[in-house]
C-alpha cells in the first residue's frame, strides 16, 4: 500500500509541472524532491540498523542494501520486469528460453487453444488501441504540452504491454514441467516455478472426466484451497496434496503456500496421470 501511495505521489508532483501555473508547480516539484530525499535518508538509516552485518561483503554489501531499500512488492516488480525483458532480448536474438535442466519426463502446455486465441486478439487489439487513442488525443486535447506527455505516457504503456505479451508468449512455448522420481517441478514462464514432492501428492484426478465439483466434496476441500497453473486454458488435471504438506510455490515471485493442491493444463495430461502412477506403485 505504500509503495502505490510513494507512486501516486511521484505523479502528483510531476504533473504539476505540466498542469499548475507558475511559480507554484516549482515549489511543489522543489518540496517533492526535497521530501524525497529525506524519505530516503531514514529508509537508508532504518535498513542499514536492521541489516545483519554479518551477511555484508564488499561483493554483496550494495545489492542487500538496494533490495532491502525498495518495498517488498516492488522487489517482485523487478524480477518479473527482469524475466520480461530477458525473454524479449532472447525473443530478438534468436535464443532460446533460460530454463532449468532437469532430467525427467517433460510436459508442455504451449498448445493451449483458449490462450493462443486470446494472445492473438490482445496482439491485434494492442495495435488498434494505440492507434485509435493516438487520434482521440489529437482531437479532444488542445494543449501541446499536455498532447505530448500524454503521448509518451501512451508509448511506454503500450511498449510494456508488448514486452509482456511477447515474454510471456515465447516462455509458454518454450516451457514445461519435468517429473522424475521424486519431484514434478513446476515452471510455468515467469508466472508459477517450484516443486512438488511426489510424496506430497495425494492423488491426482484427469477433470475431464471428473467433474471439480463433485471431487470437492469427495475430499471435502475448497476451491480456495488451490491454485491454478494453466496458460489460460481450463486445467485438465488435479492434484490434491496431502494435508499439512507445506508445499510452497513462487507466483509471480511471491512464494505462497500452497493449501490443498493445484489445478493444471498439460497437453498430454493422461501420460502425467500414468507416469505418477508408475513412480508411485507401492
């Protein structure tokens, strides 16, 4: 919540530049870099007291201290912008995804119809939204100064949306999951990584001949209880974990835990079916 208060305020201050008359937008730009500085200051001072000084090196000192400067939700913010931009870098050279080399079975999920179709809409539509607010922006803003910032704040929006659909587009081609002996790892892109322990799994459930529903009750368990690792697709398979499993998993690179199990879309969901059973024959 701060974090979204500290951005708020950063636009207020900047766009008085643009929307309040002189002298006034120089004062208030000047009382918001002069307060932005101080902020910085006592967050500076706050985290070097809490730091484990133990933990400093001269390799490590400046990035702990960096990571530990920003708000938590901000920290995931990064790593996701990373992921997105490592793809679209790797997208423009000809590269392929930076994936874990895990031995086991693979399963992909990259034809996935509902999401293809919808990423092929977004894409069409991203272009036609531009191009469209683009001419809205000439016609219905008379103010130069105002058409230009508008204009940029538009391009940098739209570019990030494209970064984002590309990234995300290439991982879940390029992406799988690996099930071996012990563990079925998850990487689902940049949206859902971990792993779960085959010992940790109670039973797993094809749902297109199970109604969810219905496999609730039979467990008496919640929806809320789970989590979704599908592209876009309805997930057509479940898996229900034992209780207490204490099995974690990074959305979005915040690590939750994850209650009850996870509902997910392979493209071949009857071979992961099969092969847990093979692994987990007594």
């Amino acid at each position: 919540m701060k974090f979204f208060l500290s951005v708020l305020v950063a636009i207020f201050f900047i766009s008085s530049k643009f929307f309040m008359p002189q002298p006034w937008s120089d004062y208030i730009v000047s009382a918001g870099i002069f307060i932005s500085c101080i902020c910085f200051l006592f967050r500076l001072i706050y985290v070097l007291s809490k730091m484990d000084k133990s933990r400093l090196t001269k390799k490590t000192s400046i990035i702990l201290v960096f990571e530990n400067m920003l708000p938590k939700i901000a920290q995931q913010f990064i790593r996701l912008d990373a992921y997105v931009y490592g793809g679209v870098y790797r997208m423009a050279r000809g590269m392929p995804a930076k994936l874990p080399k895990i031995d086991g079975l693979r399963f992909k999920f990259s034809s996935a119809p509902l999401y293809n179709k919808i990423q092929r809409s977004l894409f069409s539509g991203l272009f036609f939204e531009v191009a469209m607010t683009f001419v809205l922006i000439h016609i219905f803003v008379e103010n130069a100064d105002v058409r230009l910032v508008l204009h940029c704040v538009l391009v940098f929006f739209s570019l990030y949306a494209f970064c984002w659909l590309l990234s995300d587009k290439k991982y879940v081609n390029e992406s799988f999951h690996v099930l071996n002996k012990d563990i079925l790892h998850i990487h689902m892109a940049f949206r859902v990584v971990g792993e779960i322990p085959l010992h940790a799994i109670e039973c797993i459930y094809l749902l297109q001949s199970n109604s969810l529903n219905d496999i609730y009750k039979k467990h008496v368990v919640l929806k809320e209880d789970f989590i979704g690792i599908t592209p876009l697709d309805k997930p057509n398979l479940l898996l229900i974990f034992k209780q207490k499993s204490n099995v974690k998993l990074s959305v979005f690179s915040n690590l939750k835990l994850v209650a009850r199990g996870v509902k997910i879309y392979v493209d071949d969901p009857e071979k992961l079916k099969a092969s847990f059973d093979e692994l987990t024959v007594v």
